[in-house]
C-alpha cells in the first residue's frame, strides 16, 4: 500500500515516470479489479472519458497517469479533466476504506 500511496502522490506533483515506477512495484494490486468495476458506474460528464475509461479489461495504472499527463498538459477538454478528478475522487475513497 505504501507504494500505492507513493505512486498517486508522484501522479498529483505531477511526477509521471517516478508515478509509473511506483506502480509498478506495486504490481497488480488487490484494489485494481475494484477501481475498474467503480469506474464503470461513475456518471461521466464527457461521452469521450465513458468510452476511454471503461473499455479496457482491467486497471491499468500507467495508462490513466499517461491520461492525467495528456490532461495537465491541456490537451484534455474541460469535461474529460473532471471525469477524472473524480475518478482520483473515487481512488482515494477506496484506497482509504
């Protein structure tokens, strides 16, 4: 959990690559299938953040910090960013139940 913990933290600075090396210590962590199965139930404000974010398989934890760089990076509309906020909402919820 601690590495867990270590990388969204790096992911907030923005710190992307020691956010990605963080993650990966942490392997396929036990509240990965959680975070997939609550994502699919979120409302999102953006058509775009529904089909990017719940049409893969399992979590994957590089892929949303490649989507939270592309979105501190503006390349992200405005919507797309708060469907992702919540989603870091959401991750901290679990991480902290």
């Amino acid at each position: 959990m601690g590495s867990y913990l270590h990388g969204i933290m790096h992911r907030q600075e923005p710190y992307y690559s020691s956010s990605k090396y963080w993650f990966r210590r942490v392997g396929r962590h036990e509240l990965f299938p959680t975070l997939r199965e609550e994502c699919t139930r979120l409302r999102y404000r953006s058509e775009l953040s529904a089909k990017r974010l719940t049409s893969r398989p399992d979590w994957d934890p590089d892929w949303f910090i490649d989507l939270c760089e592309q979105a501190v990076n503006g390349n992200c509309p405005r919507d797309v960013v708060t469907d992702l906020e919540s989603i870091q909402r959401l991750e901290w919820r679990l991480v902290f139940d």
